[in-house]
C-alpha cells in the first residue's frame, strides 16, 4: 500500500476531564481516528506507539505532569519531536500562548470548543504536516527568499486596529493597508500581490465576505490565504467564511501572539504548496519525454490527476482515479465521455461552465457530486488548466479531482452539530431563532399571522430522577417523534431546554385552528410511554402567542408565549394558555419576586418561626413545627404559598431547604442546652428535595454540625408525592429512617393513600390537613374524613396529629375522637426563636387547658 492510500487521520487527545474528551471525538471522529489519553504519562506512551498520532490535541491543566510538561517532553524526544501539538485550554491570555509557542506548540484553541474553528485547525496543521513530508520526499526543503521578506495586506475600516496590528507584524513582514475591500481588491490585482490577507468582515460598503468571495474568483490570487480579523462572532459568518475559502478566523480583540502564530502557520503553508508544485511542476517536465512521465507524478498526489489531448480524448489518467471514482484509468481512455455521465445531473450546469468545455484557460475550483462505480455519492473539487507548448501552441488541459468527502461529511456534521439538537434531532435555540426570525419577516412582508407555541413538559423531573437520565433521554427522543408524526411538514420544531419545546406554527394559525392542534399535541404527549418495562407518563403544558396581535417582534412574541406557558403550568397539568395583555404584568411581577428570592439568603431575609405542638390528653406542649418566613425590605412579609412554589420553579428550593435544616437544627441544639427542647422539631420537606438524591446528606451533615440527636428532628413529606412516587418514597424514606429521625405525612387525607402502602412506609405520625379540621364541626363530610384518618392512625399505631384548631370545641372533639397532638391559633401562632424559647419556658412547669 502506497503512502498515499486513503485513510483517516489519527488524532490523539489528552484531557483529565471525560465530558471534555467526549466532545472533541463528538465534533472529530466522523473523519478522523481518534485515541484518548486522560494524563501525561498514558499521552507519552500513546504517542510513541506505533501507529503514531498524526496530530495532538493537548489540554494544559492537568493533575500531575501538566500540558506544558507534556509538549516539552515531545518535543525533547527524536521519536515524537515531529508530531504537531495543539493546545485546548481554558488559558487564553498572551503569557499562556507565548509560553506553549516558544516550547513548539503549533496552535492552540480555547474553551469552550468552537466546533468549526477546531475542524478548521486541526486540517490546517494535518494539511501542513503533509506538505513538510511531501518536501522530504522530494529531498528538497523550501526556503524563504532572503531578499524579500513575505508581503501581507491588512484590511480593516477602523485606523487603530490597522495600527495594532501594523506594530506587531511591521519588523518581520512587508505590510500593504487597506481602509475599504475595493481599495484591498485594487492592491490583490495590483503588480505586486500579497502573500497573505488579514481581512475585516464588518466594513462599510464592500464587506470583507463579498471581498474573499472575489479574491477566489480570480483564477491567479485565489490561492492567496485570508485571514478573518473581526468582532463578529456569529455561526453564519464563520460558516460562510469558510464556504468562500477562508483559511483561519481570529477574534477581536485579538491576541499579538495569536495573529503572529496563525500568519507564520500558514505563509509556511502557503510557501510548501508553491514549493511543491514547483517540484511537481519540474518533474513534470524530466519526465514528458519518457513513457513514466505522469506515473511517478501520481504516486506523490492522493488526487485523480489527467491529461486530455486537444481533441478531449485522455491523454493521461492517474490510477488515484480508482480510489476516487471506483473506474479504471482505462474505463476514461474507453469513454472518454465517462466523467459527464458519472456526474450528478444537478451539477452538470455548472460542469459545462467550469468543466475543460468552457474554453478558459484556468479554471477556478468547481466542487460536484459525482456517482462512483460502488453506487456511493463522492464529493470531488475540480481544478484545471490549458497545457501550451513551448510555442504557445495548446496541447490540451491538465487537471485534477480531488476527494473531499470526507470534508463535506465535517462540514455536514458541524452544521448538525450547531443548529441541531443531538438527543432529538430536532432544531436546536441558535436554529430556532433563526426561523423564528424568518417567520416574522416573512408574515410582516405578506401581512400574515403566525402562532408561537412554548411546550413544557410535566413531571418529567420526577422520571428523570426515578428512572434515570437515560430513560429521559429516550422519552425525549419519543416525545421529539411525536411531535414530528403529528405536524408533518413543519420545520420550526425545536427543543431549546431540557423538556422544553418550541413550534412555529403559519397554517391554521386562526386561534381556533391553534386551539386544536394545540390540544392534539397535549392528547398526543400524554398517552404512555414504554421505558424499561415501565409505563411512564407525562403531560404537557402549552402556552401560545399570535403574531402580530401578541407581538411584533421575536422578543415581544417570545416574552409573551413565556407569560401564556407560565399561566398554563400555574393552570395544572395538561393546560394550554393563550397570552393576554394582563399576563405581562403578571409575568413582570413574577420576574422581579424571582430576582429578590435569588439574593434574599444572602441578604439574609428568611427567618423561622415555630408553631407548637400540645398533648390533647395532657396538655403538655411535645413539639414544634419550624416554618419559613420571608421579610422583604420593600415588600415586607412574603406569603410562603408565593415564594416557595417559585423558589421550586427556578431551582433554588433545594439550597433554601437544606438552610431550614440547618437552621432548626442549630436551634434545637441551643434550647437542649438550655434545657428548654421539646421531644421532636418538625420541618417541612419539598418533593424537589426529596427527587434532588441530596436529601439524605443534607440531613445527616445538619444533624452532625448541630450536635443534636437524629429522634429530635422530624421531617414532613406531604401525601400527594408520597403517592405519587411511590418507588422513590420509599426508597427515601427508609434510608431517612435508618438515620433515625422521625416521619411524618403531611396533609394527610388530600391524597389516596392506602392502608398496605402505609404499613410499607413505617412513618410515624399522620397529620390531618387543616382544610378538613377548620369545617368538621359544621361539615358531616370533613368530620368523616377526621374520624377516618385518626381510626386508620390508631389502627396502624400511628401517632395522629390535628392542624388548624382555632377553637376550644375543636379541640374537645377531636381528643373525643382519641386525635393524640393538636397545632393551631388555639394554643399560638407561630412565634420568633426567642419568644418560642419563652413558651417552652413557661410551658415546662404547666399544661395547657381547654
């Protein structure tokens, strides 16, 4: 097998951390070999095993032997010294750089991973790589002329960044400025061309876009390299630059060593193509006379090289057309009219005016599609020129096919990669807004309306946690097929969050029409959902926004589907929510509780009042219950019924539960110490803590910093999540229990529980729901429900205990009914530590009487 028989590029990567390793072969591996080393040492070895990495991707932070030490290590050994080294890093400032390019580093990329700008270099120094080998086998090596240092064109509008980057470059480089892309297009064409482009993209008039675009249309300075030098940093321009020829991309503000790295990388580049095809081109001329004269060409070319005579009969094919094509070099010399009938017809247009027919004498790079022998589709970049005798008289065309496959597969791949979703396949947020976009301006110029759907899913959280985030993965995969299955046609389909989607709707964009396919896809997502033998559901909540009527533009129109989706949820599982004018200023009030709730811990805002407990049958005050309280400074006291709900909306009820614990727990350390502690302390546990897998640390870590016994701290979990999560309920709650603290069910009889399912959980006291206690004595229905539930207590030997009671009958009765603990505004409302410390105090030498 010859050197230049096709394969894939290996690569090895060196990272500590798995995530980010992952991601490099996520962006790499459909076109390249790629190893993974996770140190130093396992890097060094790899890098001396046979086959060695072509290319190394090295992270500079590092436990242990660190990047730096790692590339002074290659670059110190004869057998990895010629292996090009590319730094990734979080390190990005010009100390960092200059240090790892005086050590030899080739490049270097920061982090986070820009996928296109990775591809670009990671080509660039394989690309460069291979010409240094080529120069080798030629046994020559290019040298650059000492008369003249290289000539570069520094393009830019603005006069103090031409004056940057005039300082940094003007000792080793002859330097021409250019203020506009026509005056740079005047300097290209002039008599004496750059070497290389340093190239604005954002200028008035003539953009530096629509400048590369005319440089690679000039046959003679389309191999010129541009640079882009711009602030712009959006996916579009950098994808665009790239489809135009550009070779690197810097952003300002920019880094002197970068720009000085990225210039000498690839003047060295452009000077070992020249080079080479000097060499190719001297060759080309020994060997005309003798039967060889191409052959030994060919085997220095991975490309399907060709000769045609001037009546377009084959001259000369290479045997690279075997590789590329999959046909013979004598399938061409049989029909020479092979290539017109293997090329894909949507390309044969631009074959004609591209193609040796066109009658040009050089032709500027044609990229096609052609059908290889295999039935597979190839990607090929046709380059070619009119072949003069020494008289001028033509001889026919030489050109070239290059297979860039493989290229085109990254370049698909890295469009996925930035506008697509990976789990789903559906259009990511960038894409989203892009269609969004579209869609508002297409509707504004025809006068048209259009619906904006926000999808949340419900209780996917609670499945997420319970069966595993692969299991989560895979219903979101199916809740993605379902939506597609039911809008067939509809390409504004995105998922911009974990369990958030987002639909474009322009037909039936009527609110009657939306109404309808909105309650589709609600009936659609709730039907079941087949994960590891487990049937699993979740809803769907909707909020919808119509244009123009909602919004005129796509943050008017996103802010207001956002209000209507927030309605929806506050609404109940399965709801859907068209905006109203009232909703934004309920949303604003929202956002703003939100922000206040963020800093009120570290403000310190929240305190906790404690409300007690008494004996029914002995008056004897055995417990409290710890409860949140929020004191604004503007908005003074802050109902718990606004603020918690919220706090579980935007994540922060984990953090603001595991204070409370904290909180109480050091309290009752200090009434202990007094000698005021009642038996038990209870506070409230959300279902977001109990789903977070934290709750257990957070109640073992409270009880050690407090110095307190597990038996004085009781935790209340309501019945509804109880029920709800049974499988996790009762995980938890075992393990809770094995730790030693006390269980209560709060709010008890709202739920379904059962009595099997109790005895399972093995809590220790029942609370009835205070809804039930403050009407029992007017409604035969509550009184029922009470008298049940303290029966079901006692049957279960279960502690029971009765919220709400405001009145001195409530109380008769309900220790009538054997109820064995009240809590309510009959005995105190909730008080301060200190003053509940008094309570106790008085309390510990009388009982309450009623």
């Amino acid at each position: 097998m010859s050197r230049f028989s096709r394969h894939r590029p290996r690569i090895l990567i060196v990272d500590d951390v798995h995530e980010n390793l992952h991601l490099l072969m996520n962006i790499l591996s459909a076109t390249h070999t790629m190893t993974a080393a996770t140190s130093g040492e396992k890097a060094l070895e790899l890098a001396r095993r046979s086959p060695q990495p072509e290319l190394i991707l090295l992270d500079i932070k590092m436990p242990g032997m660190d990047g730096y030490t790692v590339l002074s290590r290659l670059k110190s050994d004869p057998a990895t010294t010629h292996i090009p080294v590319i730094f990734v890093s979080a390190l990005d400032d010009a100390a960092d750089v200059a240090g790892g390019l005086e050590l030899g580093v080739a490049d270097y990329i920061t982090k986070p991973v820009d996928p296109e700008l990775l591809l670009l270099r990671v080509s660039t120094q394989l690309t460069l790589q291979r010409y240094r080998e080529d120069a080798g086998l030629f046994d020559s090596e290019p040298s650059a002329d000492p008369a003249s240092a290289p000539t570069l064109l520094l393009v830019d509008d603005v006069p103090q960044n031409l004056h940057g980057l005039l300082e940094a470059l003007r000792d080793d480089y002859r330097i021409m400025i250019a203020g506009s892309g026509a005056k740079a297009l005047d300097l290209v064409q002039g008599t004496a061309p750059p070497d290389l482009i340093l190239l604005d993209i954002m200028m008035p008039g003539m953009g530096g876009l629509e400048v590369c675009q005319h440089i690679k249309s000039l046959p003679e300075h389309s191999r010129i390299p541009v640079i882009f030098v711009t602030v712009a940093d959006r996916a579009h321009d950098k994808l665009k630059g790239f489809e135009l020829g550009a070779a690197d991309y810097i952003t300002k503000p920019f880094d002197i060593e970068e720009v000085r790295a990225r210039v000498r990388t690839h003047l060295e580049l452009s000077r070992l193509r020249r080079h080479l095809e000097r060499v190719v081109a001297q060759r080309t001329a020994l060997l005309q006379k003798s039967e060889e004269k191409y052959r030994i060409l060919a085997d220095y070319s991975p490309n399907w090289e060709y000769w045609l005579g001037p009546d377009g009969s084959y001259l000369y094919v290479s045997p690279a057309c075997s590789a590329v094509s999959g046909y013979a070099p004598a399938d061409f010399f049989a029909d020479p009219a092979l290539m017109e009938k293997i090329i894909d017809p949507a390309d044969l247009a631009g074959w004609s005016e591209f193609g040796p027919a066109c009658g040009m004498d050089e032709i500027a790079p044609f990229v096609c599609r052609i059908r290889a022998l295999d039935g597979s589709e190839r990607w090929v970049e046709h380059v070619a020129r009119r072949v003069l005798d020494a008289e001028g008289t033509p001889r026919g065309w030489r050109g070239s096919y290059a297979n860039i496959t493989q290229r085109r597969q990254a370049e698909q791949q890295l469009d996925f990669v930035t506008h697509r979703d990976p789990l789903t396949g559906l259009s990511n947020r960038a894409l989203f807004g892009e269609l969004l976009v579209h869609a508002v301006k297409q509707a504004r110029h025809a006068q048209s309306v259009f619906a904006l759907l926000f999808i949340n899913l419900d209780n996917f959280m609670t499945i997420n946690e319970s069966l595993g985030h692969s299991a989560g993965d895979r219903l979101l995969t199916e809740v993605a097929m379902r939506l597609r299955a039911l809008l067939p046609g509809v390409d504004a389909i995105a998922r911009v969050g974990g369990d958030e989607f987002t639909i474009v709707l322009e037909r039936e964009a009527n609110a009657p029409g939306v109404d309808l396919v909105a309650q589709r896809i609600i009936d659609a997502l709730s039907l079941p959902y087949q994960l590891d033998g487990t049937s699993a559901y979740v809803g769907a909540s909707v909020g919808i926004a119509l244009y123009p009527a909602d919004g005129g533009d796509v943050e008017t129109l996103q802010s207001s589907a956002a209000a209507a989706l927030h309605q929806a949820k506050a609404k109940g599982p399965g709801a859907l929510r068209f905006f109203s004018p009232e909703m934004s200023s309920r949303a604003r009030d929202r956002l703003g509780l939100e922000a206040d709730l963020r800093g009120a811990l570290e403000r310190r805002e929240f305190s906790l009042h404690y409300q007690p407990q008494v004996d029914l049958r002995s008056g004897e005050l055995i417990g409290l219950e710890a409860l949140i309280r929020w004191t604004h400074p503007v908005r003074g006291n802050v109902a718990p019924a606004a603020f918690i709900p919220l706090a579980e909306e935007c994540g922060l009820i984990v953090e603001l539960g595991e204070w409370v614990l904290k909180t109480a727990c050091h309290q009752i350390r200090r009434w202990s110490d007094a000698g005021l502690a009642p038996r038990h302390t209870a506070v409230n546990i959300s279902a977001v803590q109990l789903s977070s897998g934290r709750l257990l640390d957070s109640v073992r870590r409270a009880l050690d910093d407090a110095g307190i016994a597990p038996e004085q701290l009781e935790l209340e979990i309501t019945e509804s999540f109880v029920m709800r999560e049974r499988e996790l309920s009762f995980q938890s709650l075992a393990d809770l229990r094995a730790l030693g603290v006390r269980l209560s069910i709060d709010d008890f009889g709202t739920g379904y529980s059962s009595l099997a399912y109790l005895q399972q959980l093995k809590v220790h006291k029942l609370k009835i729901d205070m809804s039930f206690v403050r009407d029992m004595m007017n409604n035969s229905g509550n009184a029922a429900i009470v008298r049940a539930v303290i029966a079901l207590g006692q049957s279960l030997g279960l502690e029971v205990i009765a919220e709400g009671v405001e009145e001195a009958g409530q109380a008769r009765y309900l220790r009538e009914l054997g109820c064995d603990v009240m809590q309510g505004y009959l005995f105190s409302r909730p008080l301060v530590g200190e003053d509940t410390g008094a309570l106790l105090a008085d309390f510990s030498t009388r009982h309450f009487t009623f």
